[in-house]
C-alpha cells in the first residue's frame, strides 16, 4: 500500500475539492434543475396536456431527471480537464478508488438536490390534481437509485474524459447504461404517484434497484484504475 | 498468426451452414402454429444467440488484455465485439420480419428479449466511435477493454429488468431454446446453432488476420521510411 | 418436401434468409476491398524496398 491518506479521507477530501469548485462556479446544478424544468414546460406544450397520471407521469418524471443527469455528467471532470487538476491528483499519494468515491460521491450530492427542485416542480406543474404522493416512499426509491445513476455517471463520464467527442459520447454510451434504472425507477414510481398508494410490487422493484447498483459499484471500483492509468 | 486453420474452418463452416440449411427447408416439419414461417426461429434465434455470446466473449478478453497488457487480447476483443455488432443487425432485422410474419407488426414491444436486444445493441454502436475518438493507441486499448467489461456486465442485468416488468408470462415460441421442441426440431435448431457459431469464428478469424496483416504492414513501413528517407 | 408456400408467409421466410445471405456477401465485399488495400500497401513497401536497394 501506499504511504499516503486512507481511502476515505482522501474520497472526503476529493469530494470537498469538488463541492467548493460547485459552490464557488454554481454550474452543474443550477443547470441541471433548470433543464429539468424546462424538459417540463416542453413536455406540456408538446403534448397540448395539462396535467400527467399514473404511468405517463412516473415515465416522464424519470426520462426528465436521466436526461438532466446526463448534463451533470458531461461536466463531472471537467475542472480536471480544463485546470489539469486530474495530474495533480494522480500525483499524490491516494488510492484510485479515492478519485471514484469522491467523483460518484459529489455526483449523487448532485442528483440529490437536483431531484428537491425537479420532482415538486413536477408536481406543481404536471401532475394530476388530487394525486396522493406517497412522499417517504419515493424519496426511499430516488435516493436508491441515485447510487446507481452515480456510480454509473461517474464510470462514463471516466470513460469519456479522454475522447474527442466526449459529449456526444456520454449521451450515447449513458442511456443505454440505465435504461434497466428508467424501468424499475418508472415501475416503482408509478403506484406511489396514484391514490392507490404504495404496492406489492414496490419492494421487488427496490430490491432490483439495490442489486443494479451493487453491481456496478463493485464493477466501478474494480475497472476505474484502468482508466486513470499513464 | 491469426490465419492458422483458417482455410479447415472454412470449410467446416461452408459445411455446417449447408447441412443446416438442407435440414430446416428438407428436414424439420412445418410448425403446427405458425406454419411456415417459424421457419424464421432457425435463423433469427441462433444469429441472437451467437451475437449475446460474441458480447460477453469480448468483455471476457477484455479482462484477459487487462490482466496480462497483451495487445493481441485487445484486438480479439474488439473483433468479438466488432462482428457481433455486425451480427445484431441481422438480428434485428430478421426479429422484425419474424414479429411481422407473426404478429402482424414491424415491432413488438411485449417480446422482452428483442426488447432488450435492441438495448443491448444500441449500447454496442457506441464501442466503435468512443474507441476511435481515443487517440494514444495504449489508452484506446484500455478504455475499450473497460466499456467491453461494463457492457458484458450489463447484458444480463438488462435481461433481469425487462423480464421483470413483463407483468404475466406471455406466451412465446422459444421458451428455453428447444426444450419443449419436436425432437427433429431441436436437431435442426441445435445443428443451425452449431453452424451460426462457425459462421461467426470464421469472420472473427478473417476479420483478425486482416487486421493483424494491416497492422504487421504499417510496422515495416516505419521501419523503412526513417532509413529510405 | 414442401414448395415454398408463398401465400403462407413465405415470402417473410424467404426475406430473412435474403437478409442473412446479404450481411455476408456485404463482408465479403469488405474484404475484398481491404485485400486490394493490403495487395497495394505491400506492392509500395516492395517498391521501396528495390529503390533502397538498388541506391545502397
């Protein structure tokens, strides 16, 4: 091993530099939660409909934040490529993993507060008058999925910083990645926006969710040295 | 060398196809449901079948190139990965002959695994351009053998999701690929199997001899133009 | 055997394997062109190779 910080105080550390970066530039989220309600007004006037239920509205909830996280992770590592920071990080004496922890980490804070503004802007504006939402549930499947969505954001928005066509190549290569999310996200949100309130089916759904993002979590943290690698 | 054996696998190849075909159009009955048109299944699921191995196989080299930094294994992985593309979209298109012929429609979205073949496929498109938008050739190797990886894994995740929203059992031909067939069927299906495999060795092994004897020519060039010049 | 029914939806059955059989000529094709590619790099090397020769 290395002489150098231990694998979680080096993530904290990275995952600090990152939040102040956020903080100081207010770039990635502000654009996110933006886009998201824009996609929202869109969709109204696309459709001509005023409110959405059941299905439709769990469907458009989900395509409307993975699209918005797509924008967060094309800027994901981009104080590295621009400054050069990626060198000085490689420098130091921190595991890799650090550098993936810190990196999935910043990104699920992100998704997070995305998803405080983009879901009750939802509900304010498309959501079907008188719907119960079962609020405690669906915080339970958002944030379990934003494990997922950040280990997977975090390993393409890796494997696209060295391209040319880096943002094209995120777009593409990160939705199909979490399409299996968009479903189980879609099947488990769509009884807890209804009055049927929550169902049966929630916890198979959940339990899903948590093996995709096991998966690739360990996944991540195996293949993420390769592609920090010089 | 790539092309040892090439010529014998060849001709098994050219073989193998023959009798398979001779066997479903002379051999295997005409389905008691479908008729004539099952005769699709033949094709169609040993091409899908062959295509999802060629998939995980080149996430398996992948971690092979990985381990041990040949860059032969990267080449065979990014073949593998290479024809199977090539392979899915025969597979696409004869699914969709096939759900047409069935059902009356181009596409189906109740049929999970062409469903999530097309996930699946739309996902192995991107292997090409983000490996040639990578310019140091050491690192293309790399972060191609990294995508090869995570897509292998994803394969069957994505098969678990979409198998799980289908709300009952619908029924379908190819329950477990030939267990529930005519014994003259599963023949012919498990011989057109065997034949699709060789079909997809054989342009795997063309495909890497070439590359291999472009890549041996650009060496003695270089090796050439610094004393000719 | 039977006579291609192609009333019957032979007509599908017979446009899959047209499918099939044109993916390979297509790669057949391919290769034939990266063969000629191949023929007319190593013609060039061999060229150069004869002038270095014949200059040293």
């Amino acid at each position: 091993m290395r002489n150098g910080p231990g694998l979680f105080s080096a993530s904290w550390a990275l995952l600090r530099k990152d939040l102040a970066i956020e903080l100081r530039t207010r770039e990635s989220v502000p654009a996110m939660a933006l886009f998201s309600v824009t996609v929202f007004v869109l969709l109204h006037f696309g459709t001509g409909r005023d409110t959405f239920s059941g299905g439709l509205a769990a469907g458009l909830l989900w395509v409307t934040l993975l699209l918005a996280t797509v924008l967060g992770v094309n800027r994901l590592f981009v104080a590295e490529r621009e400054q050069g920071g990626i060198d000085a990080v490689l420098l130091a004496p921190v595991d890799r993993t650090a550098v993936f922890i810190g990196k999935a980490a910043a990104l699920f804070l992100y998704l997070v507060l995305l998803e405080v503004v983009a879901v009750p802007a939802f509900a304010l504006l498309l959501l079907a008058q008188g719907s119960a939402v079962a609020v405690l549930p669906l915080a339970g499947v958002l944030l379990l999925t934003d494990i997922g969505l950040a280990a997977v954001g975090a390993l393409v928005a890796a494997m696209a910083s060295e391209t040319r066509a880096r943002d094209l190549v995120v777009p593409m290569l990160l939705l199909p990645l979490v399409v299996p999310l968009a479903i189980a996200g879609a099947s488990a949100t769509e009884p807890l926006l209804g009055a049927a309130g929550s169902a049966p089916e929630l916890l198979r759904w959940l339990g899903f969710i948590g093996v995709y993002d096991m998966v690739f979590l360990l996944l991540s943290v195996a293949v993420f040295d390769f592609l920090l690698e010089d | 060398m790539f092309g040892r054996g090439l010529r014998a696998l060849s001709v098994a190849t050219a073989l193998a196809v023959l009798v398979a075909f001779g066997l479903i159009f002379f051999y295997a009955p005409n389905d008691a449901d479908q008729g004539f048109v099952q005769k699709i299944f033949y094709l169609h699921v040993p091409l899908a079948i062959v295509c999802l191995g060629g998939f995980i196989a080149g996430g398996v080299l992948a971690v092979k190139f990985l381990r041990s930094g040949d860059r032969a294994w990267d080449l065979r992985s990014y073949v593998a990965i290479h024809m199977s593309v090539i392979l899915g979209i025969a597979v696409l298109i004869t699914g969709s002959i096939w759900a047409k012929a069935s059902w009356g429609h181009w596409w189906v979205w109740n049929e999970p695994t062409l469903v999530v073949f097309l996930i699946v496929f739309l996902l192995y498109c991107v292997y090409q351009p983000l490996r040639f938008s990578i310019e140091d050739s050491e690192r293309q190797a790399r972060y191609a053998s990294v995508f090869a990886i995570t897509a292998g894994v994803f394969v069957p995740l994505c098969f678990a999701a979409v198998r799980l929203a289908q709300p009952l059992v619908h029924p379908r031909v190819l329950t477990g690929a030939g267990a529930s067939l005519p014994p003259s069927m599963a023949l012919t299906f498990f011989v057109c199997l065997l034949a699709m495999t060789l079909v997809y060795v054989t342009l795997c092994k063309v495909e890497l001899t070439s590359k291999h004897s472009r890549d041996m020519i650009r060496r003695l060039r270089r090796r050439l133009e610094p004393a000719g010049g | 055997m039977p006579a291609l029914p192609l009333g019957t939806g032979g007509t599908y059955v017979a446009a899959a394997y047209v499918v099939f059989l044109a993916l390979i000529f297509v790669y057949v094709v391919v290769i034939g062109a990266r063969a000629a590619r191949l023929e007319r790099d190593l013609a060039a090397l061999t060229d150069a190779l004869d002038k270095k020769e014949a200059a040293g």
